[in-house]
C-alpha cells in the first residue's frame, strides 16, 4: 500500500508553522494507523500531531496515541468502526527554527483494514525553513 505526503514540499519561515498530512488512497475498512516520522530537528520542531479527516469526517470515536520526540513523531490513531475513501489519516504541524531544509521520512506507518495490518511506504517530503 503506498501512501504519500500532502504538500511534499513545504516552505515555512523561522518561527512560522506549517501542517503536511499523510494521505492513503482507496482504504477498506479502515480501524488503525500507527505511524513513525522522522525529521531534522535542527531545522523543524514538531509541534502537534493529530488524526486526518478521512478517520474524523463521520465523527465516529478515535482513540490517540502520540508522542513528540527530538526528530521523531509518533502516534496511534484507533477507531471501533472502520472507515473507508482516500485523504489524509493523520497531520502534523511543525515549526520552522533556523534557515535550511529538512527531509520528512516515513520510518513506520501500518494501517489495520478488516483486522489485517500492512505497512505502506511514502516518498519522503521536504521542508524548506526561509529566514
């Protein structure tokens, strides 16, 4: 399954944020996605990491994992009933620091479909800080 990061080329200014979701396309049955990204933390901070619209948009309960580390985002996002579509199942804010760029890598994100768990993959996304 291949996912993709929605802008894959982001541009934010020192002190500025900016969002880059995760999108999947075509889910069945859609329960779980955990995820692990990694990013230069000399450049961007991660500042806030939240469930997508494609598991919010029926307003069903979602259970959240996160955690913010130095370079590192995780989370854990839950839901009883399954969903289905394309968009984005998770997003995450950063926070420019200093001029230069950052890559953004996938180093994990599994998503549970009718009880099975499969890994997806995604071209890493760069992010630009501006002074």
């Amino acid at each position: 399954m291949a996912a993709s990061f929605s802008p894959a080329d982001v541009r934010v200014g020192v002190g500025a944020t900016a969002t880059v979701g995760i999108v999947v396309m075509g889910v069945q049955d859609l329960t779980s996605v955990a995820l692990s990204l990694a990013y230069d933390p000399a450049v961007v901070e991660a500042v806030e990491v939240g469930p997508g619209s494609l598991l919010t948009l029926d307003g069903a309960a979602l259970g959240a994992e996160r955690g913010l580390e130095t370079g590192r985002v995780r989370a854990t996002f839950r839901r009883a009933a399954g969903t289905a579509g394309s968009g984005v199942v998770a997003s995450v804010t950063f926070k420019g620091l200093k001029a230069g760029a950052s890559s953004l890598r996938v180093e994990s994100l599994e998503l549970t479909s009718g009880g099975t768990a499969a890994a997806a993959a995604a071209t890493p996304a760069r992010i630009t800080v501006t002074p």
